[in-house]
C-alpha cells in the first residue's frame, strides 16, 4: 500500500492506495427465494469454480485530530473491490467488494 499524509495544524489527512491477495479457504452461498407472503431459504455447502486466490485492491482517506501530542482521534473509510473474479469456468464472474469505516483512538509510542 502506499500512503500520502499531509498535516494541517492538529488536523491531518492521508490518502490510501494498494493491492492485496486474498487467498479463499472456503466458499458458501445461501439466498431467501420469496413467493408471496413465504420465503425459503437456500444453501449450499460448496460453490464450483472458486479460485484459491484473488487480487483486490484498496482505497482510502483517513483524517487524524490530534488531542495531546501523542494522542489522537481517527476516522478512516476505505473501499475495497477486487480486480480479478474469485471464480472461473462460470457463466456469471462474481467481483465481491466492501466499503469500511474505521474509528478509533491513535497513540505515537
């Protein structure tokens, strides 16, 4: 990953971009079929065509407050998407993708 910070007084912002592999140890799918006022629910214990490992990648803004100096607060969202489809040999390519936020409290040891 490579990261870009810039600070303005107690404020600072920082620019987040990489790529990662994720590797898959194990798929599961399951989805609620509805027909009227019933629904049923489907699973299944093994999806073909999943490959072992795929490639994402990342993009982010954090902002940091410092409170003291070696103490501050962080807010961080990020997304993430993949590159590449984590199956193949299928007719429909599944690219799974997650937005996050994280919050949290810094301290510089």
């Amino acid at each position: 990953a490579f990261k870009y910070n810039r600070t303005f007084g107690r404020l600072s912002a920082n620019l987040l971009a990489g790529l990662s592999a994720n590797i898959l140890s194990q798929g599961k799918i399951s989805t609620v079929v509805k027909s009227g006022s019933e629904s049923e629910l489907e699973r299944t214990g093994e999806i073909h065509g999943l490959k072992p490992v795929y490639i994402n990648a990342l993009a982010g803004i954090g902002f940091d407050y410092t409170i003291f100096k070696n103490l501050s607060l962080t807010f961080s969202p990020t997304i993430n998407f993949a590159i590449d489809p984590i199956n193949k040999n299928v007719p429909v390519r599944s690219y799974p993708g997650t937005v996050d936020f994280q919050f949290g409290v810094k301290r510089k040891f």
